[in-house]
C-alpha cells in the first residue's frame, strides 16, 4: 500500500530524515513513534505531496508522491499537527468545502459530509463556527476532514496531542475502529498511544529508523535478556559474588536500599532462563534472609528511550 | 472549474463572515458619497454661476458637461480610495492560510495551485465589483436631475473594473510572500501607490525609459476610460498587467513547496 525507499530530506545543509525506507500493509495501523524533531513530520509532509524529498522515492497505492502527485492526493486522507480548520465556518460548511476539494461530486457531498460527522461524532456541533468549539472536537473535525473522501490511506500527525485522557480514549478509539478499511500512519511522541492503537512500530530517530517491528517483538527483542529484582539481607560483596557465579546471570548490579544490612540486586540473566527458583534455593543455603524477588519487564517506554538515548547499542545487539 | 467554484465560495462566505467585507464597503461608500456630494456641489456652483453671468449678458446659458467636470474627477477619487481599499480585501487571501495552516490542507488536497489562485482572484474581484457597483446610485441621482452621457459612464466603470483586476492581482501576489497580514496589505499599498505615480517620473526618465513609465503607469490609462475613450491598448495593458502578477503569484506558490521551513 505504502513503499517508502531511501527518502532524504535536507533543510539547507541539515538533513531531517536520511534513507528512510519501510512498507505498510494493506488495512496496517502503523505508529511512527520518535522524539520531537526525529523527522515524523517531514515524512509524513513528503508522503501527502505536500513537499517533494531530496531523494528517494515514495509511493502509495503504486503512485508515486512526485509524478503523480494528484492521484496520490485522492487517495490519501491527512491530518497534519495543527488541524488545517477554516476557524470562521461552521463544521458543516468546512466539511462540505473539503469534500468538493477532495473531489467528492456536488450531489454527494452532503451525504458524506452527514456520515463522516457520525462517524466522529461531531453531528451535534454541525452548525457552530469551528473557533467556537473546544479543542476536542476541533481535533475531531480534523480527523472528519481527513475521512471525508473515504481515502484509502490515513495519515494522522500526533492525533492526540493537547487532549485531555478523556479525549485522547476517545480519539484512539476512533482510530482503531477506521483500521481495516483504511491503511493509517500515525506519529506521536507518547508511548502508551502506540501499543495501545498500533500493530507495528517504526522508532525514528534523528532522521534515521532506528527499529521497525510489532509492538509485542519490539519489546522482546530489544529487552534481549531479562531482569529479576532481589532483596537480600547479609554480606553484600559474599552476596553478590555468588549471584555472579550462578549459570545463566549475564550481570548484577548493586542498589541501595533504606534499611541497614539490606541490600538490593537487579540481576540480568539470558532470555527464557527463568532463575527464581535456583536463585532462591541459593539465598536460603546460604543461609541470608530473602526478603523480596519480582521479575522486571521492560516497558515500551524504556524501549523508547533505550533506542533514542542509546542507539549504537541497538544495533549492536 | 469545480475546484475553482469552490474555492470561490469559500473566500466569499468568508469575506461576508467577519467584518472586514463590511468595514471595507461602509468605509468606501462613506468616503465615495462624500466625494460626490463634495464634487456636485461644486459643479453646481459653477453651474449657477455661469447661468447668472450668461443672465447678465442675456446669452443662452452655455452647455456645461456633467461628466467632464464631475464624474471624471470622481472617478479619479475613488480610484485613489481603491488602493486603499484594495489591500484590505487581498491581504489576507494566502498569508491567512500560511498563517492558519491551511496551506497544508490545500497543498494535500487535488487541487491545483491555479485553481485555488484563480477562485481566490475572483472572490476578490466580485467584491470590488460590488464596491463599485454601490456607486450606481450616484448615477441614477444624475440620471433624475440632469442628462449625463451615459457611454462616458460605462466606459469609466469598466476602467474601473479592469484597474481593480490589475490592483488585486498585485494584493494576491504580495500576500503569497508573507504570513503577515499587515505586512502583506501595507507592500501592496506602497506598491500600487508607485504605480499609480510611476508615469510622474516621465518627464525627467530620458526618452525611452519616460515613455515606458508613462505606459506602466496605471493613472494615465485610466484617465482615457474617464474621459470616455475605450482603447484596445489600454485594456491589453491593464489586462496583461494582471496577467503578469498572476503568473508572479502562481511561480511563488509553485516554489514555496520547495523551500518549506
């Protein structure tokens, strides 16, 4: 649906996004996941025409975003940061002028423009000018705007940003139930928004993918081993040297905790070697006190930060 | 064509939405009827004056032309207003949308940069013709009270059509280089001013650069439509002056994409 290869993009000498390459699948929800700055926009501005990349190409639907630029345009329905809204119409009147911009026929365009406010529920502020309204559902005719022409293709820039969590449900509700019959990139900053919306992740940083995977592999492969967190009571050093020397620990690390004797463990051992049992079996042999053991999972959001923060690690691993 | 209408609406209802197209017209019909009524009086002075004076000799009284003494000066005047009021109504025709956002939703949409250009251009020509349209009653008062040449009239008013074409097409063109409003409508007024005054230079220019001066000048062209003379080059002038801001507008549209940020 979407193939995107080698895309540059240089302001002046500064490149935004450098050889940025990947595919969406047909009816795909993709999160385009990265810190302020990574280059999300400027992707997203080179696949809805509305500026052309210094080199590589982009396509949808087998269009390419420069040659055939208008038929690109058809095809896609786009949301940008700041919702593009006509403040002084009224959400019906906004509606119905996009539809026929985004060549929709005169005798259609009142139907369409009446099921896109269903389907956003924005029906009862149909006849208030947009600055009227709140910041909610000026996102929602946003998003009503995009979907007016039925486009195939969705691109949403941080759909949710500047909503309150009420909102915010509400918005990625909406999206999800728009997946499938309609292929949807959306970009945010915020971590929970793509596990909970987006079946694959693309992580961009500086311009550059960093990681590109579904959510739940993502995670997986870049935890790449797994945590276990004790609270042992007796000699530190002792405590220590042995949890190093036990098979399948990769490494420990040392924390301090407020009680006097009391030391905790953050131990790192192989991927699926689950060593709670043995770990505890050696605790009590030995006779210290074992006063707490979890398993830690790493979360989305110390992927994120794990692949923007520290990146030669992630390709190294 | 439907992309075009569209577009076309949409400024319309927008200019009828804020108060800015009713500021506009009643600024314009204040100070034109104030023109009016300034310059008729005068012509009727001079006509009392001359009938006493043909009185006192026991002449007829001599023919005096209403168009040439009132409406010529008349026209003149609000034209003046117009490049005034002209930037007013194109000032915010792209700079508003770089401003807004917009833009994006144009740039993403099918629709072609002339299209939106050419509904944005027309949107603005019909409420400059329904400026000038508030003055036909001036001419119907003319009509009840006297017998003015009604071919001087619609000369003028058609000069004043095509001056307004040409006026917003600088307005359009200048609001493409900025998402500034007031900057936009204030290099339009000093813009449209030089050209209004350019043909002043023809004296003292040399005798080639003079005359050209003396041709871009949009005053002297106007005078001819004053004085109830349509010629063909004066139209082709004020036709392929728009033209030419128009294509300067289309070429700056074209290469914004290229130089976002």
């Amino acid at each position: 649906m979407i193939e995107i290869q080698n895309l540059t993009k240089y302001y002046g000498t500064k490149a935004a996004i450098r050889d940025v390459s990947f595919n969406v699948e047909k009816g795909e929800i993709l999160g385009f996941l990265g810190p302020n700055a990574a280059g999300k926009t400027t992707t997203m501005r080179i696949l809805t025409c509305y500026m052309p990349a210094t080199s590589g190409t982009a396509k949808i639907s087998g269009f390419d975003v420069f040659e055939n630029s208008m038929d690109v345009r058809k095809r896609i329905g786009y949301l940008p940061e700041n919702p593009p809204l006509y403040t002084d119409m009224t959400v019906e009147k906004y509606l119905e002028f996009v539809g026929l911009i985004k060549g929709i026929e005169h005798g259609q365009v009142r139907q369409r423009v009446s099921e896109v406010m269903e389907k956003t529920s924005i029906r009862p502020e149909a006849r208030r000018l947009i600055k009227h309204l709140s910041k909610g559902y000026k996102q929602r005719v946003g998003i009503a705007q995009a979907l007016i022409h039925n486009p195939a293709v969705l691109i949403l820039d941080e759909p949710t940003v500047g909503l309150d969590p009420k909102q915010i449900i509400e918005v990625r509700e909406l999206i999800k139930s728009l997946a499938g019959d309609h292929t949807i990139i959306l970009s945010t900053h915020i971590l929970p928004e793509v596990s909970m919306t987006c079946q694959r992740v693309i992580i961009i940083n500086e311009g550059s993918i960093v990681a590109s995977d579904t959510t739940e592999n993502l995670t997986r492969r870049l935890k790449g081993s797994e945590n276990i967190y004790v609270e042992v009571e007796g000699p530190a050093a002792q405590v220590e040297s042995k949890i190093k020397a036990m098979k399948g620990v990769t490494r420990t690390s040392r924390q301090k905790t407020s009680r006097p004797g009391v030391e905790g463990f953050s131990v790192e051992t192989e991927l699926k070697a689950d060593l709670r049992r043995d770990l505890a079996a050696l605790i009590i042999q030995q006779g210290w006190g074992l006063l707490e053991m979890r398993p830690v999972g790493m979360s989305l959001e110390d992927v994120f930060l794990h692949l923007t923060t520290k990146e030669e690690e992630v390709s190294a691993s | 064509m439907k992309n075009t209408l569209a577009v076309y609406n949409r400024e319309l209802r927008s200019y009828f939405s804020s108060p800015l197209a009713y500021a506009v017209m009643a600024g314009f019909f204040l100070i034109a009827g104030f023109f009016f009524y300034a310059i008729l009086t005068n012509f009727l002075n001079y006509a009392m004056r001359s009938e006493m004076q043909a009185q006192y000799y026991r002449m007829a009284p001599p023919p005096i032309n209403v168009n040439m003494i009132a409406l010529r000066p008349f026209f003149h005047n609000i034209a003046i207003v117009m490049v005034f009021a002209v930037p007013l109504i194109t000032m915010r025709l792209y700079a508003e949308e770089f401003r807004s956002g917009t833009i994006e939703l144009l740039l993403t949409s099918p629709i072609r940069n002339i299209e939106t250009l050419l509904g944005k251009y027309f949107s603005a020509v019909t409420l400059y013709a329904a400026l000038i349209a508030g003055t036909f009653v001036y001419q119907v008062l003319l009509f009840l009270y006297g017998k003015p040449e009604l071919g001087q009239i619609l000369s003028s008013y058609l000069g004043m059509l095509l001056l307004g074409g040409a006026f917003i097409s600088v307005g359009i063109f200048l609001s493409t280089l900025t998402d500034n409003q007031i900057v936009a409508g204030f290099l339009t007024i000093i813009l449209l001013l030089l050209f209004w005054v350019i043909g002043w230079a023809d004296e003292f220019a040399g005798p080639k650069l003079g005359a050209f001066l003396g041709y871009i000048s949009l005053l002297s062209h106007f005078d001819e439509f004053a004085k109830g003379v349509i010629d063909l080059k004066d139209i082709i002038l004020y036709l392929s002056f728009s033209v030419f801001f128009l294509f300067l507008t289309y070429v700056s549209l074209e290469s914004k994409r290229w130089r976002t940020r």
